[in-house]
C-alpha cells in the first residue's frame, strides 16, 4: 500500500454522550481525550506527537469513490495515477440494512441507510485504517473517519446500522463500547431504522417498477423515451457499465434503466465472462467497482474452482477503457445527476445527455470525456441533440486529436488538400457572380486594369447548387438559379470586405484531387466576404464573431436562405472561421424549410440560350424583341467591349446582345482587355435595359443599352476604349449627338485609342474602325458536304504527319472483346475508314440500342481529322491507345463567305456540289484561306456538319481566282444579301463578286436558266429612324 497516504498524524477520539454525560473511549495509542462539546467530535493529536508512530499505526488516506451499502465503502489513493489503488471498507462491527438484489426487495430502511451514507461521504477525503479482516469472505473492516468524525458513529447514532452482537464477532471494532452506547441511544429516540412508528418500515421499502435490464419484456423503452423526450430527470448512478454507458436509478419512481451516454463512445473496460456468469456484479479490490449497490455474498468453493478454471477466458480491454471507466466513475458513481433522455437506438438502448454538479455549475460528461481523450464523437448517438452541442462534442474531439490525448496517442491525421492562408485581407467592388458560391472582386489596392486586380473568391466551407453547362447539355441544379441571383442582387457593385482562409488544390474533372501536385490540378482560393450594409427586414444572420469582422457574412447569409450547404471538412481540414456560425444558420434554415429544405417542388425557370442555338432560331425571336421596344434585362457576361451575354426575363431567353454602331477593339489589339475590364465593372451583371434593333447573320442582336438611364456607349466613348462605326448608318443610332460629342471629348483628350491622334488626318466623313488583320492559312480540303461547305486541314501544321506515324506504329490486329470495350456516344475511339482501311481517329456519332452483342453490331462515326462520316461494324473499332495524341480534331469545317450555294434538294443543288468536288479534290492541292468570318451558333462538335464554321475566301493559288467566283460565273451559287451598314472591306468584297454573279445571271446559266429567282428569307435591315422631335 506505498501508494496510499499516510496521515502526519493520526485521529484520537472522545465521545459525548447526546445528554452531555462524558464517556471516555481509549484511542488506538492508549490515550484519553477532555470533553469539548455535545456532539461527537475526534480531535487531532499535533504532528509532532504522532509523527513518529504514524508508519506503525496503518492509518491511510484516500477518496471515497462508491457507497455499495449504508456500511461499506470504496476508497481509492489519493494520487495522480490514471487509476490509483481501491479498497472496499465495511465499517467495523456494524450491519446495515440489504438492499434489494435484482427481482427482490429492499429491507426496511435499506435505501435510507445507503443514502445517508452516500451524502455524508460520496467525493470526500477521509482517513482510514482496517481493524481486522474475515479471509472466509474476503473482506476488510475498518475504522474510517471524515475529518475529526467517526464515520461509524454517526451512522449508528442517526439510527441507519445497527451493531453486530459480539457473541457473533471474533474481533470487533475498537470504538465498540461507543457504539453499542450510541445504538442504545437511536432505539430511545426511535431515529432511522429504530423508528417504530405505524407504517414506518413498509414505507421504507421501495416499490421498484419493472427494472429495464435483463429481462424487459415489461418496459416499453420506445413509450418511455417518448414520454419522458427532453425532461432533465434527476437520477442517482447505480453502475458505470463503461466509460459511456451507466445505469441509474430515476427518482422518485426508482426506475433503473441503463443509459448511453448520447454523443460518445467510450472504449471498452474489458471484463472477466466467468466473473460475471457466476458472481453478478460483485465489488472486488482490483479496480472495477461501482458495479451494483447491493452488499454480495460470498463466493462458494465450487463457484471459486470454477472462477479459477475460466479465468483465462476474459474480454481483454481496449486501450484506455478502464481510464475511461474509471473516469466516469470518479464523476458520476453514487452520484445525483441530470438525464436529458435523447432517444431509443435500434437495440431499444436509450440513450440521453448526462450532467453532473462541479461545484456552482454543472458539466456535461460527453463533452469531458471527449476533450480528455477517453471517448469519441459518434454520430448514431446524437441523433436527438442539438446542433450546437454536436458542433461541442466534435470541436472538442479535433482538439483531442491534434493534442493525441490517450486513445488519440497514434492518431494520424489525413492526408489533406487544404493550406492555411493567413493574412490576406483586402476590401474590393463585387463584379461577378460565378456562382452560388464563387464570387469575383477588384481588389482596390490595384490599378485599374491590372491583370491581378480582379480576384476569384470561393466562399469558405459552403457549397451552392451547380449552375451547369448548357454547351454540354448539363441543366443547373435546383436553386441554382436562385442562389446566384441572390448574390447578384445582394452583391454586384457593392463594396465588401473578404478575408482569405485557405486553399485547396482541386482535380480539373471532378473538383476534388489529392494533395499531390498534377499537372491537370488547379488550385482554389477560398474566404469569408462580409457586406457593409445592415441586413434586410427577415434576414437572419450574426455579424462577425467576436468582433473580428463588421459587416454581414455573405456565406452565412446565403446558407440562412437554404440556398447553400454547408461543406462537412474532414479532422484537421481547414474550413471557414465562422464554420459554427454557419452550421447554425444551416440549421434554422433546415427547421424553417427553406430553399433547398423545403419540401416544396423548387421553381422551374426555363430559359432559352440563343448563344448557342442556330441563328435561325435568333431570328425567330427578333419580332417579339423589337415589338416591346425597351425591355428589362440582365447582363450576364461580357463578352468584349461592346458585345455581351444579357438575359430578358420577359422573354425567358439569354442572348448575344452587341452595341450599335460602336465598337471596340478587337482579340488581342490595344486596349481589348481594359475595354472588357471597363465593362465588367460599370454593367457586369447589373440590370438594364436595352431595344433591340435587328439581328445579324451570327445571330447577334443590334440596339442599345441603358444603365441607370444612361446609354452604355456613352461611358465607352468618352474613355477612348471604343469608336463610332459610321458604316452601321448614323441616322439609325439613337442618341447620336451625345455619342458623337463623347468621341470628340476622348480624342481631344487622346485617351486610349486616340493617344496618337491628329486633328484632320481622318476623312471628313467621320471615324472608320481599323480594318482588322484577316486570318489566312494554307489549306488542303478532304472533304466536301452540300452548301458550300467544306472540311480543310492547315497545309502547314506538323501535328498530322505525326499523328500518321503514330496510327503506323500501332498493333491493331486483334478485335476488342466484347463487353470489355463499350464505346458510347461522344466518345473518341480509333476506327478503320473502308476506303483505305486506314486506322483513324474517330467520334462516336452513333450507338446500337443497348450493349454490344455482335461484331458486326453498327456504329456511326466522324473522323475527325479529315470530316468524313460513315457507319462502321464494331470489329473495325479500337479504343484509343494512350500513345496517341488526344489534342482536337485536325478537320476544320468551312464555308463560303459572301455567297449561298443550294443543297442537294435544292435545284441545281447537286451539280453545285459534283462541281465543288471536281474543283477542291480531283488533284491534290493547297488553297489558300482568308477568315471573313466565324459562326459559333453550331455549339460543339457532335458529328459532320456541326461545331464551330469558318467563313472562308478560298483561292485556288495556281489560277490565282477564288472558287466563290467560279460557282458564281457558273450559276452555281448567288450573292448573299447585301445589308446597307456592312463595313467598307465586306463591300468591296461584294462588289468584286457581284460582278460574276452578273455574268452567269446575263447569260442564263445554271440557276438563273430561267430568269431571276425568288428572294430568300433573309431579314432585310431595319428601316431609318425618323428624327426625333415634334411634326
């Protein structure tokens, strides 16, 4: 026993009789002791006196930790061991009443006994030593004392023991004759258990309900969980099972129910089966106490041969599960607590939130046994509690992991994407929404134009529905739409503030990647963006925490609404500041059913992308668009200067809306970047409103736009970021004088574009747009369609022959197995062409309905690198090897400019296109290119005849004549229509060729055999404006 304490010094006592007569009782030194007052008081000798015979007197000091009986006691050392010594004391020479085993009944007083007992010792100090000890029964009896009080002494003086009779005592306690006088003393005054009133003893004797452990086929948990769901019971702990689980006594009904201890999970103390088949729940020395209140009987020898025999076949502990049982013991065993029933799990185990006084407040036991590393946050165990006590129980858990607190000893924390960002704050103009999540700022530290000025934000540790990708034919989420409008029009143009928190490095495909470094990696920058304004009526949120930031947090706002989640990190991943803050608003918006947690089918919102339809369809819609004169609009993106992306809700369309009669500098020519980035921030994403004029032949609309009542062009010109096209028709511009005037400002400025700018060199007539430097390649045609159309390769680019020796060097022999290689629609694959049998790239155009059964099963394909289409069997298909290139097709389809050539259908149709054969591919040969034009109306490359047109001039270099001219002077073709406002370089192209087109129409050839043909259904340009004023 070293690592008990010894006293300095140890107890001796005097007792005093309750009618104030003195009796002397001789301490365990042979001393006597002087009257001092009515009660019974044990008085200290001075240290000096006993120090020398403190070692051989046996007096010890400990903690009472468990009260089994209203006699018997466990004390544990007093020391900083994980788990210190214990002992079981009965007091000496007393018996107290039995409490009841399970199924029996309480003798009379029993509970009384055990509970004055329990609150006069449970937790405290007290000085001990054994009397003497009975082997038969391995038990030791003792003299305990509490401070300068004979425990023994006021348990038989307040009536709740009675004394052994000596005859039936070898050895008896040395207090005995105080005893015996203090007993004589409680039958006189019919205290305790000696009370002899009528009904005293039946009262006495709990009426136990059916117990819910064991056998609980009379205990409905579910009923019981229900009824009692959310009430703080007051309980007494009978027994810790684990550091996790315990089980109580509900008072007053005495209901004894075992409880999970919600929102954790302790390990496992282990235990002895044997033990536990044969003895029950007895109190033992070695550590594992606290296991029932009743006072066991001995071990019979044939139970201990059994005990010894099966011993081996104990349930080891895990690590750590007696510190954690030990733990809740030390806290809870014997002790009155505080139930808040949460639920029933799916064994019928409840399962509650436990509090335990700790002075003037009262303490959680899951979140203490969490925090000092003896148990874990489990999720099925905290159905019922509140968010904020989950988000407690897991922060406390991190804070044991990152500390490696006992069963976190070992613990290893993922591999994470994520790094810290640490002083990065910067205040800026919103003016972009990405998404709901992503946001971009112009940091107003740099200068305007700054490449690095406009700063993409992702909002920290929320995640919004996905906007989708019409070009891919991917439709938004639910609420996305919502969620970026709200942004929008909470955001755009605001001044906020944002503080960046961490990064993350993301895979290209799926948004996740590991922490490694890749080459198709990128790496997202993510932050907290406060509004300096107040909030809205209705709205929901806290400001800052703690006073860090002032403002409204944007991410909170947004998750408030329901029209975010919340991001659910892993241990140790970086996450917002105020992740608690947003959990919170989650939750209220997930109680009030909001947005995304409603249960409410969310809006459906149908919007027509004109962008990427034909152009026919744009014109479809111009007769609704400039009947409604102006119109309210949305302006989505910008797409350079004077040509943007808008929405017009009225019209449920997204279109491609360019300014009239002013432009900007194109790709790549001075001052492109800083006319977009003007625009970006004076009309990105702001609602205005626009009258559409007419529509091009790309199926751009023509008009003007208003912002805040004020034409967009005006702003543009007077900055020197854009110039007036006078070749669009001066009289058909609204608002021309204030346009005009707002150049003339910037060029006698020399802002911008006008910085070299010289009073007189330009033509009377007034500015002229540059003509732009036209894009020509080398070009070798390898195939030809009906229309005019064309697919050409670049003459001069390196990547064919290299893609040839590397199609060469392949081992194609062996047919794909079937149902190993499933090709699908889209995908680029490796096909033999059945002119040459040439292996190719190829797209897949076409499926066979379901899987494949057959090598002769048909696919459609696209080769991409020549524009030949054809159906192929699926022996003639490999997939594509990894030595191959997988840069894009080297196919490019054209078309014509300036001229319409009929389709096969069409008269004169199919000679039109024997003839374009006969002049593009009867002998190998280069042309040359020139770009008029590009259409991008034809979305992505899905098969022949689809993607993205070039409008081409295409010279035949050996005849030094273009071929638009040969199917012109043959018939074969007609000009397009001319429009009055095309620029100066398309009208001398029509001029050359209308020339020819004369010829062929003079002479009656081809398609003018018969005279003139009848107009197409070209839409003429829109008539003159009258001039504004009175008649």
């Amino acid at each position: 026993m070293s690592r008990w304490q010894n006293p300095t010094s140890m107890p001796r006592t005097l007792c005093i009789c309750g009618d104030g007569s003195t009796s002397k009782e001789n301490t365990a030194d042979g001393s006597v002791s002087s009257i001092v007052d009515r009660s019974v008081i044990f008085l200290h000798l001075g240290v000096a006196e006993m120090a020398s015979t403190a070692g051989a007197t046996g007096w010890l000091r400990g903690i009472v930790k468990a009260v089994p009986s209203g006699d018997s006691l466990v004390i544990m050392g007093n020391t900083k061991a994980e788990i210190p010594p214990e002992k079981t004391v009965t007091l000496s020479s007393l018996m107290a009443p039995k409490l009841a085993r399970r199924g029996g009944v309480d003798e009379p007083f029993a509970w009384n006994s055990r509970e004055f007992l329990r609150k006069l010792c449970i937790g405290k100090e007290v000085t001990f030593r054994i009397d003497y000890t009975v082997p038969s029964i391995n038990r030791e009896f003792g003299s305990v004392f509490l401070g300068e009080k004979n425990i023994a002494c006021l348990v038989v003086a307040a009536g709740w023991a009675k004394v052994k009779e000596q005859s039936q005592q070898k050895e008896v306690s040395p207090f005995i004759s105080e005893l015996l006088r203090l007993e004589e003393q409680a039958r006189q005054q019919g205290v305790g258990r000696w009370n002899v009133a009528p009904g005293a003893s039946e009262a006495s004797v709990r009426d136990l309900p059916p117990s819910a452990i064991g056998d609980a086929s009379g205990f409905d948990a579910v009923a019981f969980a229900n009824s009692k769901r959310g009430s703080a019971l007051e309980a007494v702990v009978d027994q810790v099972r684990d550091g996790s689980t315990i089980r109580v006594f509900l008072l007053p009904e005495f209901q004894y129910i075992q409880v999970l201890v919600a929102g954790v999970q302790s390990p496992s103390p282990g235990r002895r089966a044997s033990l536990e088949a044969v003895s029950g729940t007895e109190l033992t020395s070695d550590g594992q106490n606290g296991d029932s209140l009743v006072d066991q009987a001995p071990l019979t020898s044939a139970q201990r041969i059994a005990a010894s025999v099966t011993s081996v076949s104990e349930v080891p502990a895990d690590p750590f599960g007696k510190e954690a049982k030990h733990f809740t013991e030390t806290r809870v065993l014997h002790r009155d607590v505080r139930i808040v029933l949460e639920g029933v799990d799916k064994f019928n185990n409840l399962t509650g939130s436990v509090y335990y006084p700790d002075g003037e407040s009262a303490k959680d036991l899951a979140l203490e046994l969490i925090e000092n590393g003896l148990g874990k946050y489990v999720e099925w165990r905290s159905g019922s509690l509140e968010d904020e006590t989950k988000r407690k129980l897991k922060n406390a858990e991190l804070v044991a992991k990152r500390n490696r607190l006992r069963i976190w000893t070992n613990y290893v924390p993922p591999v994470s994407n994520s790094k810290a960002i640490h002083d990065q704050n910067f205040t800026g103009k919103v003016v972009e929404i990405v998404s709901g999540d992503c946001i971009i700022v112009a940091d107003d530290s740099l200068a305007f134009g700054d490449p690095s000025a406009e700063r993409r934000v992702n909002l920290s540790s929320i995640r919004a529905p996905k906007m989708g990708n019409p070009r891919r034919d991917v439709k938004p989420d639910p609420y996305a739409r919502d969620a970026k409008d709200f942004l929008r029009t909470r955001l755009i143009g605001r001044q906020v503030n944002v503080s960046m928190e961490y990064s993350r490095r993301v895979g290209q495909a799926d948004g996740s990647a590991p922490a490694s470094a890749s080459s198709e990696a990128r790496t997202m920058d993510f932050g907290s963006v406060f509004l300096n304004t107040p909030p809205k009526n209705g709205e929901d949120v806290s400001s800052g925490i703690g006073g860090q930031q002032a403002g409204i947090n944007v991410a909170e706002l947004l998750v408030a609404r329901g029209y975010a989640s919340v991001v659910r990190h892993r241990d140790f991943e970086e996450r917002s500041n105020y992740y608690d803050a947003l959990l919170s608003a989650e939750s209220r918006a997930i109680s009030g059913k909001k947005g995304m947690h409603s249960a409410k089918d969310p809006p459906n919102r149908h919007v027509t992308d004109l962008l990427t339809a034909s152009s026919k369809k744009a014109r479809d819609f111009l007769p609704f668009l400039q009947r409604e004169k102006r119109m309210s609009a949305v302006v989505e993106y910008v797409l350079s200067g004077h040509r943007f992306k808008i929405e017009v809700p009225k019209a449920t369309c997204s279109i491609a809306f360019s300014l009239s009669g002013v432009r900007c500098p194109g790709r790549d020519e001075p001052y492109s970047d800083e006319a977009i980035a003007f625009m970006r921030r004076k009309i990105m994403q702001r609602d205005v409103e626009i009258e559409v004029e007419t529509v091009d032949r790309t199926g751009t609309f023509l008009g003007t736009m208003w912002e805040s009542r004020t034409n967009v062009a005006i702003a543009l010109l007077e900055a020197g970021l854009a110039k007036l096209q006078t070749s669009f028709g001066l009289d058909r511009i609204p608002e021309i004088h204030l346009l005009t005037q707002a150049e003339q400002s910037a060029k006698q400025k020399k802002l911008k574009i006008w910085e070299n700018y010289v009073e007189g060199e330009e033509v009377s007539a007034g500015p002229t747009v540059e003509r732009r430097q036209k894009e020509e390649f080398k070009a070798v045609v390898t195939e030809v369609l009906a229309g005019g159309k064309f697919y050409a390769q670049y003459a001069t680019d390196q990547k064919n022959s290299a893609l040839t020796k590397q199609l060469a060097s392949l081992n194609l022999q062996e047919a794909p197995l079937i149902g190993a290689f499933n090709p699908k629609k889209g995908d680029i694959i490796l096909a033999q062409f059945s002119a040459d049998n040439s292996w190719n790239r190829a797209m897949i155009v076409n499926t066979p309905r379901g899987d494949v059964k057959s090598p002769s099963d048909k696919f459609e394909v696209f080769y991409i690198d020549y524009g030949n289409q054809e159906t192929v069997s699926y022996s003639h298909l490999r997939p594509l090897d990894s030595s191959v290139s997988s840069a894009p097709g080297l196919a490019q389809l054209c078309s014509l400019a300036f001229i319409k050539v009929p389709g096969l259908e069409d008269d004169y149709g199919q000679e039109a296109a024997f003839r374009l054969c006969e002049l593009l591919l009867s002998t190998p040969k280069e042309f040359r290119a020139v770009v008029e034009d590009k259409d991008t109306s034809g979305g992505k490359v899905k098969g022949q005849g689809s993607g993205t047109i070039f409008l081409v001039t295409l010279i035949d270099t050996a005849e030094d004549i273009s071929i638009s001219s040969i199917l012109l002077k043959e018939g074969l073709a007609r000009l397009e229509k001319r429009r009055r406002w095309e620029p100066k370089d398309r009208q001398q192209a029509f001029d050359e060729l209308e020339k020819y087109e004369t010829e062929a129409r003079t002479s009656r050839l081809g398609m003018w055999e018969y005279g003139d043909i009848a107009s197409d259904e070209e839409d003429s340009g829109p008539p003159a404006r009258k001039a504004a004023g009175k008649r």
